[in-house]
C-alpha cells in the first residue's frame, strides 16, 4: 500500500491545533483538537446527525 489512509485537509494554530482529515477509503471527514496534553478526534456531522462525507473522486 502506497498510499496513506488518513489525509490531512486542514490545519489551524500552534499550541491549540485543530485539524480536519479525510479517511481516503470511507471520504469520512473527521475532527482532531489538540491543547496541551489533551486531545480527541471526533467525526464531522452534518445538520441531520450523518457523517460529512467528501467526493473521493475529486482532489482532497
């Protein structure tokens, strides 16, 4: 395998860093928050509860 399952998409700050990744196999978009020492991951929902899912064929 090539290529990485998980992509970075989006990135913001230095010490409290958020970021949006994309599972390249699912186009599932998921939350990571970072501040300190503590952290968590989370997926991103739409307004009806679903996951917030991206067109794998278009560049991510």
């Amino acid at each position: 395998m090539d290529e990485e399952r998980f992509k970075k998409t989006y990135t913001q700050g230095k010490l409290n860093v958020t970021e949006i990744w994309v599972d390249q196999e699912t186009g599932v978009q998921y939350l990571f928050h970072i501040a300190g020492y503590a952290g968590g991951l989370t997926p991103l929902l739409d307004a009806d509860g679903k996951p917030c899912i991206v067109d794998l064929t278009q560049e991510v």
